[in-house]
C-alpha cells in the first residue's frame, strides 16, 4: 500500500474547513476536525460493506501509516466516543477504503459537531475485553483453508472442551490458521490470548501477565502460584467463561500438559510434534499444504504481472514449490520485490534453494526461511538425523520402507549400519515423524519428506559437507539399483519397480555411470514398454540417453541397449521415423560391436523388423523374422521367451500378407506358452489371447473370435490397467467382433468410444488412432449415418497419407472403406475412381490375391454395377471368387459375399439357370456359417449386395 503525502494530509485538512467541520475544541492541535455523526456513521458503513472487523480496519491503517488509528480508536470514532480525528487519519481512513476525502467526510455543512446526538450511534461490541500483544496482525492476504477452520470452528464449540492440536511441517500454515480462527471469531470471547510456547518460562510468564490484565489476585512473589490462579481462574470461568487461549509452537507436549486448563473456554495448540494422545489424550489434526488452486489464487492475488504468464509457467512454480505455504509466502514476496522474471526464479530455485531462501525479503516470518526445516538440535538421534539427510536424496513421492531396508554393497558405514538394523530404522522413522520432519504412511510402510525440505537440506548438505552428500546421493543410486528384480516384463516385478521408478529422475540416477544403476534405467524402460506407458518410456530414454552420452560412447553396450528400448517407445508412441532411423543406426553399430547372435542385436533386429512391416514392406519383414526365429531357436532353445516374442512378430507378418491360417497355428502356439508359463491372466498372454481372436476373425469365425475378445476385455477391467495403447486395442477389437457377430449398434458404440479414447490418449495421427477410424467409418455406413461417415473418411484418408504415404496399404484401406460410403450415398462414380486407385496400388504392393487386393475388386465390382457396368462388374467379380477360392477358401464370408454378389451381375446380364443357383447357394453357406438373424444373410435374402471393408493392417 502506498504511503501517505504531505499534500494529502493538507487536501484533507483544507478540505474538512471549506466545508465547515469545525477545528476540534479544547486545545486539541489545529490540523484536527471534528468528527460528526455523518463521519462516524461513513466509516462504519464502509466498514461493513467490506466486512472488516474493527481490528482488521485498523491493521490495514497502521500499515498504511496511521499508528493512531488503532482497534480501540477505529471503535471510540465509530461510536461517537471520539470527537477529533487528524486531516492524516482522514487521509489514511480514505485511503484504506479506496475513496475520496470529500467521500468519507460528506458535506456535513449542515450538521453541527457540537450538537450531534450520539445517543443514537451504537457502541462497537465485536472487540473481547482482552486481547493479547502477541496476537499476529490478521493477514490480510490468509487464502482458503475454509475447510480447516469450519472443522477447527466445530469441534471447539462441541460439547468436548479438550484441547485442539495443529501439527504439521514447519511453514505449512499451523499459526496462519489458529491467527485467522482468533480474528475470525473474537466477537465469541471475552479475552483472547496468545502465549508464544516454545519455552516453559515464556508460558509462565504469559500466563501471568494474563492473570494481571484480568485483574486476578497475586502475590507477585511466587510465580507458580500466580500461573496456578490464573489457570483456575480459566477453569472455574471467573472472570470469564468466554476465553480463548492459543498455544503457539509447542516443542514438549508433556512440558505443557500442566498449563492447559481444563475448563469452559477453548485452547488451540500448534505444533511441528505429531503425537499427542499421552500427553492430552487428544489426537491431533494434520495441517496439509495448501490445494493447488489455494496456491495459485496466493500467487495470482501477490505476485505482480504473473497474469502476463503463459498458464504452464505458474502451474510449474506451483509443482516445485510443492503448494507450502510459507514457500509459496516468500516466493511471491521475492517476485513481487524484485520483479525476476519466473522462469529466472524457477532456475535460481533448483539451481541451490537452501541459498535462494537465505534472500531476506518483506514477510511476516520471524528468522531465515531456509532454517525453518532444520533437523531441531538436540531433539534426535544422530540416527535419525542422518536418515533425514538420506531420504532428502530421493524423489518427493513416498519412499516404501522396504526400499531403505535392502542392504546395498557400496554404503557409508554409518548408512550400512542404520539400514541392516530395522529396529533402528524404525525408530529412527518414528523420530523423524514426531517433528513432522517426515510423513509416515499407515502402517509405516513408506515414508515421504515434502519437496521443499529436500531441496534445502540438500543445498545446505552440499555446502557444508559436500562430500557426505555425495555419498549419500550414490547411497540413494545403489539402494534404488539393489530393489530391481531383474525381469521386467513380468507381472509380479511391478510392485519392486514402482518402488523405484519415481525416484530415478529426481534423484539424479540417471546421471550415474553404475553399470547396477544403468540396468535398472533399461529394465524400467523394458517394463514401462510392456506395459504400454510409453509416454513415460520416452522422456526417461530421452533423458538416460542424454545424461550417458550418446555420442561419445557409441559403442557401450548400455548406451546401445537403451537405443533399443527407447526406438520402441517412440515407435508405439507414434514417432516410427525416428524409432526407425534410431533402430538402423542401433543396429548397424550393435553388428559391429557386439555380432549379430549377441542378445541386445537379437533384440534391435527384431524392433527393426516391427519398422519393416509397419512401412508396409510385409514380404521383407517376415523373410527377416523367419531367419530371427531360426537364430532364437538355435541359440536360447524353441520355449525361449524371446524366442515367443519373435514368433509373435512372425505372426503379424503372416497376418499381413493375408495368410491367417498360418498366422492362427503361430499365435495359438504363443498363446499356449504363455499361459503355461505365466498364468492365463498375464498381460502377455492376454494380449495373445487377442491375437488368436483377431486370426479368428479375419479367417471368419465371428463367434469364437468375441467369445475371446470379450473375456479378454473383462479380464483387462479385473486388473484396472490404464488406457494404454495395449488396452486401447482391445477396445477397438471389441467393436470390430461385435460387428463381425452382427451386433452393429453396439459395435458402433465400441468403437467410438475406442476412437475417441485413442485421440485423447495417443493422439489424432497416431497409427492406431487412424486404424480405429478406418474401422469406423463403416461402422457409421452401417448404421446410415452417412455423412459422418464421409466426413471422417475424408479426413483419416489425409491423415494416413500424410503418415504413412498414399501407397501404404492402409491408406488404401482407409481410401476403400470411404468408398463403400459414398456409392451407398450415392455417388457411386466416386466410389469407382477411389476403388480403381486403391486396387492398382494394392495389386501392385500386395499381388492380386491378397485378402485386401481382393476386398477392393469386390466393392469395385458393386460400384460398376451402380453405374451400369455390369459385364466389367461381372469380370471382376469371377477374378474375385476364383482368388478368393484358393486364397481364404470357399466358405469364407469374403468369398460367398463374391459369389453373391456375382450371381446377380449375371442374372442381370441374362444368366437365369446358374445365377439363381448361384445366389441360393450362398445364403445357404452364409446362413450356415452366420446364422439366419446376421444382418448380412437379412441383406441377401432381401435382395442387396454385400460389401467387403478393409481392416487395416494393425501395429
């Protein structure tokens, strides 16, 4: 708040005279004008217009410059009992309400000050007839923690008169909360006292000087027994039942037992000690840090020109100073003091805190921000004090306590020998959490110490013993490496890599150069992949990477490894030119380095060929996974695990070239062994379990296929995995069985949800974003939602062409699907050139036989005969069921479509012996393979022609 001029004080003066407010009598100075009802009335208006109490008014005065205008004198000017107040008052009055002078005083040239009847102005009774001098002043800028104070404001007016205990970490707002509870509601008491209560002596003395205020008979020669009749004058309620006392800052809950009283009033205690039931029999409540919107509306209300901020910059602020309040206090003041830019903060901040917080700056806080989470000296172990120092290394989210009892080879003596010992660990924890120093989970089995209080007791370890920091931060590293289980990608290792997954970035892992530590870095990047969180997967690699140095160690096999598991992430992730170019540059240094058996190029060369078949290059990829698989099986053996992966791969090749019989007796091999080995109800054998399904499905056995795809989906909900690419797919194969099975509505309804689910997790351009939308624009055609479905056959057809090329197989899906859309819509020209673009291509990429070469000729056929071509429609048509015949056989559902749809080309051109035959036939084999009710043997028995959508080639 701005301070008061000279000539403000000289307007308001003059002022007040021009309009005829009479100088103050009695030989009372010159500059002072006498106050009429209209004055007095004015400021009480405005008063409770900001529903300021008496004493809130008069803080915000004395700040501004007027320590004058106290609470008493706020109270004697509103009631009348003041005649006088200073032209400086005035113009500090206006000031704190934000109006003129003329507006606060009125014209008042009417009334007579001489002759006011103050009878008629009431009498201010908000204020408790004692109020304490160690009071905080009320802060003006206290933020939320409504919740805390209704709760607090509860229990003390509840039937129980015990005490109430806010504990926490110190700078969380313990003394904040029980100050604003005082201001808030002092109307409620008649004397309300603050006793600063680190030390008995301080509580005596306060205790006294109370008894004095409240005119109690003492002595004044014994001290206990004058704090003796003050406490019963406090339990009695003689001479008031109507008080408050606030213990501030206990340290000794048993030292302060004594001096609680037991009576009618109420008394808050604050306190950094957690445990108070022996000494009170009361339990305390934790005091949490602020919400995040309670600290970005602190930081948006004090910070200057944050509004000019991007919204991630504050948001980050935010985050690093982990919402404390008293952090979020100081950070405001130094922005708004020293106008540094946030981002400049934000370096200084990580760069040394325990430095940054040394900075003094205007806040009401006694001593230097940064001492506040000192280990308080002489009130732990050395024990506990060391482990305080340890846990400031690992990362801000709890820490299992399981995790700090695995003995690693490498620690400081002192370290080994607390960490072998759990009895002492487990004191040691129990100190730590006394003095809110740590947070205790329940049952005690993790640990966690707020962000800020790591990041000073870092600074200040480093600056005063940095060579203890540096083994305590390698301790961190090889106790995080000591907790891999060394099989990543099995389900029971979760739980030992989460205990450490989130502590490898901010506990600088990442930067050591461990072979124990860089193990653990791949191993989670393996498990992260297996898991589907590839998002994650990509920022640690990127960072690993980084941190190793990539360039210059090219041929570390760590570094290499890494590579490898970072190229599939990105390539899951959506980024498949990088993960290829990552993979071919990996893989020609691993050949080089390491030969081509070694088991990290086994790996890389089978990612490599994943890149092959995703390019569309299907007859390369499977030559190179059949050579892998040979490899794998000579030297790990047939059952190997890799050796499954890779047959896997070779699967999904054979799927890709059209050849699902062989692809089927591949996954159910796989599918096999894994639910032998790993229990039917593992990740890797359920989504080998889709794989059986989706060979099912494009061999045309609808029905088995959504009896696996729907237990697989039900046992994927059981384990409540998230929205990952792998569950993401199982959504998708859900809708596309159910379509197949003839449910078309439900179908639908998968998959939009699929493909909305798939836009917000993976992204728009996400291959199997654009592979769910090529499978729904059909699902939209057979629900006659038609110009949907155009609309987005238009657009994911631009999207695969700008991903994967116009010639990519499933550009040419995506291309084919739409123009089923548009001959249904009528436009059956459109249909044709799209069907003759994408058939030429496929032929040329695929060959004629292939299942999709063939699914476009169908459609083509049925747009010629839209246009009248039927003798054309009919050529194709005979192509389509000879191919079709040898390829998929001659109950395929796409092979009886063909026919039928033949047969009526050529009983259109005259055919009225074979055609008709012809057309029976295939709503028999149809009806015998789908059932009379499929909507496909509906549309042939009414006399439609089938169409044959392409679904694309998946990852």
């Amino acid at each position: 708040m701005r301070s008061i001029c000279s000539a403000e004080v000289q307007s308001a003066l003059r002022w007040s005279n021009q309009q005829g407010f009479a100088p103050a009598q009695d030989g009372v100075r010159m500059d002072e004008v006498s106050v009429t009802r209209r004055v007095a009335d004015r400021v009480r208006s405005l008063r409770a217009e900001r529903s300021w109490s008496a004493r809130e008014l008069a803080e915000a005065c004395i700040r501004a410059g007027a320590p004058s205008l106290t609470r008493s004198t706020i109270a004697k000017i509103e009631s009348g009992t003041r005649k006088s107040v200073t032209a400086e008052e005035i113009a500090v009055l206006a000031q704190v309400f934000e109006v003129s002078t003329s507006e606060l005083l009125g014209s008042g040239s009417d009334l007579d000050p001489l002759r006011a009847d103050w009878s008629q102005v009431p009498r201010a009774t908000d204020l408790p007839q004692v109020w304490g001098r160690e009071i905080p002043f009320r802060n003006l800028d206290f933020t939320g923690r409504e919740t805390e104070l209704a709760a607090l404001r509860g229990r003390l007016v509840s039937e129980s008169t015990a005490p109430q205990v806010l504990y926490g970490l110190g700078g969380v707002g313990k003394t904040e909360i029980a100050a604003e509870y005082a201001h808030r509601f002092a109307d409620d008491y008649d004397v309300v006292w603050w006793v600063r209560a680190e030390r008995e002596e301080i509580i005596r003395a306060s205790l006294v000087s109370l008894g004095r205020l409240l005119q109690l008979p003492m002595e004044g020669r014994d001290i206990t027994g004058d704090v003796e009749a003050v406490l019963d004058a406090l339990r009695t309620g003689d001479p008031s039942r109507r008080w408050l006392l606030v213990f501030d800052n206990v340290e000794d809950p048993v030292m302060l037992r004594e001096y609680v009283p037991d009576g009618p009033g109420h008394a808050i205690i604050t306190s950094r000690v957690a445990r108070w039931r022996q000494a009170l029999r009361v339990d305390g409540v934790e005091v949490g840090v602020f919400t995040r919107p309670e600290t970005m509306e602190y930081l948006r209300r004090r910070t200057r020109g944050l509004e000019r901020e991007s919204p991630a910059v504050p948001e980050d602020l935010a985050t690093e100073l982990g919402d404390l309040p008293l952090a979020v206090e100081y950070t405001a003041a130094f922005l708004t003091a020293t106008g540094l830019p946030v981002t400049s903060y934000l370096d200084r901040w990580r760069d040394n805190v325990h430095e940054l917080l040394a900075t003094p700056v205007d806040i009401y806080y006694s001593g230097q921000v940064a001492t506040t989470w000192r280990v308080p000296p002489g009130k732990v172990t050395e024990d506990a004090e060391l482990l305080f120092r340890l846990l400031a290394y690992f990362g801000p989210d709890p820490v299992p306590a399981e995790l700090l009892a695995i003995r690693p080879d490498t620690a400081p003596v002192p370290v080994d020998r607390l960490l072998s010992n759990r009895a002492e660990l487990r004191r040691a924890l129990d100190e730590l959490a006394r003095f809110s120093l740590v947070r205790l989970s329940a049952g005690a089995s993790t640990v966690e110490v707020h962000r800020v209080v790591q990041a000073v007791t870092r600074g200040r370890l480093e600056q005063e013993d940095p060579q203890l920091a540096e083994e305590l931060r390698r301790c961190v590293h090889v106790l995080l490496a000591a907790s891999d289980p060394g099989h990543p990608e099995d389900d029971d290792s979760d739980r030992r890599y989460e205990w450490s997954r989130r502590h490898l970035i901010p506990s600088g892992a990442l930067e050591s150069r461990d072979a124990r530590v860089q193990a653990l870095v791949i191993n989670q990047l393996t498990r992260l992949n297996a898991r589907g969180d590839v998002r994650q997967s990509v920022e640690l690699g990127r960072q690993a990477l980084a941190s190793w140095g990539d360039e210059d160690w090219p041929d570390d096999l760590s570094i290499l490894h890494l590579r490898v598991q970072l190229a599939i992430a990105l390539r899951v992730s959506g980024q498949g030119d990088e993960a290829r170019r990552l993979n071919a540059e990996t893989l020609e240094r691993l050949l080089g380095s390491q030969g081509e058996q070694h088991e990290v190029t086994l790996l890389c060369r089978a990612s490599h060929n994943i890149d092959l078949r995703l390019a569309g290059a299907y007859d390369a990829a499977l030559a190179e996974d059949e050579r892998l698989v040979e490899m794998q099986e000579h030297l790990y053996g047939a059952d190997d695990r890799q050796t499954m992966v890779v047959r896997d791969n070779l699967a999904a090749d054979l799927r890709s070239l059209g050849r699902f019989v062989q692809a089927l007796d591949v996954d159910q091999r796989v599918h096999s062994w894994y639910e032998a080995e790993l229990g039917p109800l593992d990740r890797r054998s359920l989504a080998s379990s889709l794989m059986v399904a989706r060979d099912l499905r494009q061999l045309g056995r609808y029905e088995q296929a959504l009896e696996i795809v729907r237990r697989v989906t039900e046992a994927t909900e059981d384990r409540e995995e998230p929205w990952n690419a792998d569950r993401l797919n199982g959504l998708t194969e859900l809708g596309l069985s159910l379509r197949r099975a003839g449910h078309h509505r439900e179908a639908r309804e998968r998959l939009e949800e699929s493909f909305e689910r798939h836009r917000a997790t993976l992204g728009d351009s996400h291959r199997q974003t654009l592979t769910t939308a090529t499978n729904l624009i059909h699902d939209r055609r057979l629900n006659w939602d038609l110009a949907s479905a155009e609309s987005l056959g238009h657009d994911i057809v631009a999207e695969w062409d700008a991903v994967a090329g116009p010639d990519h197989p499933n550009t040419c899906a995506a291309s084919a699907n739409l123009a089923i859309t548009l001959r249904a819509a009528g436009m059956a020209k459109l249909a044709g050139q799209r069907n003759e673009q994408a058939l030429s291509t496929l032929r040329e990429r695929l060959g004629t036989a292939h299942p999709f070469t063939l699914a476009v000729q169908t459609n083509l056929a049925s747009d010629l005969a839209a246009q009248g071509e039927v003798d054309r429609a009919a050529r194709l048509g005979e192509e389509v069921v000879a191919a079709s015949s040898e390829t998929l056989g001659e109950r395929h559902v796409h092979t009886l479509a063909a026919s039928a749809n033949l047969a009526f080309d050529r009983r259109a051109l005259g055919d009225e012996g074979e055609a008709p035959e012809m057309r029976y036939r295939a709503i028999r084999l149809f009806d015998e393979t789908l059932g009379r009710d499929h909507p496909t043997v509906r549309l042939l028995i009414g006399g439609g022609r089938v169409d044959v959508d392409v679904e694309p080639m998946s990852l």
